[in-house]
C-alpha cells in the first residue's frame, strides 16, 4: 500500500509539471495575439479615417479653387476666347495672323524684351553692390536703410516717375537749375523722354527687390569664413568673388527672375514717363483696346504677354531646381 502510492504522485507531480509551461506560456500568446489584434485594429480605424481626411481637405480646397476660377481663370478665358473671334465674326485665326504680322507688334515685342533684360542686368549689378555695402560696411544707419527697403517695396511704380520728373523732366529742377545758371532757353537733361529714361526709372524701381533677397541671403552668412580669409591676406575682391557671390547666386537668381517678370508687364513707368517712340506689349494692349477699340487685337496681344511670362517663369524653375536654389 505504502510503496503504490509513489508511482502515482510521481505522475501527478509530471502531470503538474507539464502543465505549467502551457500555464506559463498562456499570457505570452495572450498577449502577443492582443497585439496582433490591437495592430488590426490599429490600421482599420486609420483608413477609415483617412477617407474623411481626404473628403475635408477637398472641402476646404474648394472655396479657394472657385475664387481663383471666378476672379483670374474665366476673365483669363475670356481674353483667349475673345482674341480668336475677329470683328467679321466667327471663330478664327485671323485676329494673331494680323496681329504677329504687323511693324508694331515686333517693335513692341523687341522694346519690351530688351528694356526687361537691361533693367534686369542693371538691378542686379547696382542691388548686389548696394546689398554689400549695407550688409558688410559698417556705417550709421545702416539698419535704417535697409528697414527702408522693406517699405521701399510697397510704393507704386509711378512714384519714382513722378520723382524723376520733378528733378530731370524739361520744367524740372535740374533744368530750371541750368536755366537760371546759363541764360539758356532749354535744359540740356531730356532723356527722360527716350528709352533710357525707362530703363532709368525701371533699375531705380526694381532693385530693391533685388537688395531684399541678397540682404536675407547675407544674414545667413557665416563672419568666421570671412574673418578667416582676411586673416590669410585675401583682398576684399577676392572674397566677394570667392566667398560671397557663391553664396548669393540662389538670392540672385530669385531677385533677378522675380525683376524679368514684372519688368515684362510694366505699365506705369512707360505711361508716366510720356517717352515717345517707346511702346511695350503692355502699351501696346492698352492702345489696341482703348485708342483703336481692337479688341481682339488687345487680347492677342495680352495672350502672348502672358504666354511670355509664364514661359520665363518655368524657364527660371527648371534653371533653379538644376542648380539647387
């Protein structure tokens, strides 16, 4: 009796034994199928809701989508529409055909390229200077000066005319000055009248936007490189060369495709400096619509001004995403 018992507590001590790893392990599955099951869970509940998500960004999209067609691409519309239905009616080609033919659209078109490229040139060669100056000379009122340009950029363009003409128009004060100095019937500064009294007001206008880029761009420059390679003998030309003009390249390439742009749609400083002989495609639209009621006429022309800009604009994306601006 006494010695059956052993054998039997012998399988049950087994038994208990076998028992407890699935004792032990029943938590471990526990919680690994838990996770798994909080991991579905997880990733069902994110794609329902992304369909919300998505359904609101597409609601708040809409209130500025239909702003922008109503306000900028249905007029837009309109001028496309307009400059392909000639005043015999119909719809055709004759309106562009007629137009890109004539001695004025060429001439304007050349005028309005050439005085965009040499304000652009000179914006930049007179902001890079100044933006140097202010940014690496030290001087009283420096800060003030280029606080000044912040709101330098909010004038009209006209106002610089305006200013021009007190000082250098035919009844200015340099003339009334001469004048009054020589006896003479008439001044010698009339150049205001010509086109490089617009290329003149269109550098003094524009190059600020210019300086404003270059002046952030400065900001982020590190003084040690420049300490350093004074410290080593380099001159101040060669700094600028080597040091800072690498720097400002991305700075320029913006002030300088931003000033192309708006130089290609000047109208004011055209209008307000009277220069004679001197019509850009925006003057030229102006007197089409206005001076000869040619309408289509005016829409072809305000068509390839803006098909001029766009392109120049994607042209200076492609430019600055391939050189890393």
């Amino acid at each position: 009796m006494a010695g059956s018992h052993p054998p039997a507590a012998r399988r049950g001590g087994r038994a208990r034994r076998a028992r407890r790893p699935a004792r032990a392990q029943g938590p471990a599955r526990a919680r690994r199928h838990g996770h798994a099951a909080l991991r579905g869970r997880g990733r069902r509940p994110a794609a329902r809701r992304g369909e919300p998500g998505m359904t609101r960004r597409l609601l708040w999209a809409l209130p500025p989508t239909a702003l922008l067609a109503v306000f900028f691409l249905y007029p837009l519309a309109l001028v496309v529409r307009q400059s392909f239905q000639p005043d015999s009616g119909g719809t055709s080609i004759e309106p562009y055909t007629a137009v890109l033919a004539s001695t004025a659209f060429r001439h304007a078109l050349w005028t309005t390229v050439w005085l965009a490229l040499a304000a652009t040139a000179g914006c930049l060669v007179l902001g890079f200077l100044l933006a140097l100056v202010i940014a690496f000379v030290p001087f009283p009122g420096a800060r003030a000066l280029a606080r000044f340009i912040d709101v330098f950029l909010s004038f009209p363009s006209f106002l610089v005319t305006l200013a021009l003409l007190f000082v250098y128009g035919s009844t200015g004060m340099a003339n009334g000055l001469w004048t009054d100095l020589t006896g003479a019937a008439e001044g010698p500064f009339a150049f205001l009248t010509t086109p490089w009294g617009v290329l003149l007001a269109e550098v003094i206008y524009f190059t600020p936007f210019v300086m404003r880029p270059l002046l952030a761009a400065f900001a982020q420059l590190d003084t040690a490189q420049l300490e350093a390679a004074g410290s080593l003998g380099a001159r101040a030309p060669r700094i600028v060369r080597q040091i800072i003009l690498p720097e400002a390249l991305p700075a320029l390439a913006a002030g300088g495709s931003l000033v192309l742009v708006l130089c290609l749609n000047e109208f004011g400083i055209v209008l307000f400096t009277g220069a004679k002989g001197v019509t850009t495609l925006p003057t030229l639209v102006y007197g089409k619509a206005v001076l000869e009621s040619d309408y289509p006429g005016a829409c072809v022309v305000a068509v390839v001004n803006v098909l001029l800009s766009v392109g120049l604009y994607g042209l200076y994306r492609v430019v600055s995403r391939r050189a890393g601006a």
